[in-house]
C-alpha cells in the first residue's frame, strides 16, 4: 500500500515484483476493505495460487473469500485478535515473499513518479499513478527476461 493525501493505492503484486492490478480508495479506507476486490481481480488476470497478507488483513471473511476462490491465504496472525494462530514453516517461509509488494510500492514512490502526485482528483491521481505502475511493469518483465 502507498499512501498519498486523501487517496492510498492498493497493488496485488505477483512474484518477480510484477503488479497484477490496483486499487484508489480514500485515505481514510482500511488497507483490509480492498483485499476481496484485488483478490477477485488477480484471479480474473492469473492463476493465483497464495494470496500472502501482513497482519491488517487478518479476518475470517477475507481468508474464507480466498479460500472460496481456490487460493491459499497465508496472512500474518494480528496478535490484537487475541487469536493464538501461528504460521506453520512452510507458510512462514512463503510468507517471506510477502516484501515483494513492500518493494513495489518503494519503487513506485522513488522512481516511477509517485511519491509527489501533483494534480487533483481521484480519476487524474489514478491516471498518474497507472502511468507509474505500467512503467514499473515493464521494468520489473524487462528483468525478468533480462
């Protein structure tokens, strides 16, 4: 998640670093009301078979909706639910992947233009951002091919 003032952008990134889709809701949105929408979205674009999430995303409704769609929710146990779930080692190693978006997000802000979005609304900040987004894609492809 990169945040902005007044808007936050929410990728689903793939591994490689490659973002699958976006999402601009409001400052103010919890990052966890935009994971069903990215997780429906990923899976109309790809084949996904984890779905790896920190602590923010740690609800039974949003594990459930991944489960429901054939997908693996490896996400961080948020120690305030009281919860004593753990990761098992397999998920843990998984779950280290999970920087991957942490990464992305860092690359968007520092070199792909937006740490400063200088226009307003939400469809010329989406539009901005995508510019950004769709030159970190292929950057992130090109390494991969590379």
């Amino acid at each position: 998640m990169a945040t902005w003032t007044g808007y936050k952008l929410h990728l689903a990134v793939a591994d490689g670093g490659v973002p699958m889709c976006a999402a601009l809701t409001g400052a103010s949105t919890h990052d966890s009301q935009a994971a069903i929408p990215l997780v429906k979205m990923g899976a109309e674009r790809a084949a996904v078979l984890y779905v790896l999430a920190d602590s923010a995303y740690d609800a039974e409704a949003i594990r459930g909706y991944v489960r429901s769609m054939g997908q693996v929710p490896i996400i961080e146990p948020n120690k305030r639910n009281g919860g004593t779930r753990r990761l098992d080692p397999a998920e843990r190693a998984r779950y280290g992947e999970r920087t991957t978006v942490e990464r992305v997000n860092a690359w968007l802000k520092d070199s792909y233009g937006g740490r400063f979005v200088r226009v307003r609304g939400a469809a010329k900040v989406m539009a901005h951002l995508m510019f950004g987004v769709v030159a970190l894609t292929a950057a992130r492809l090109f390494a991969l091919t590379g």
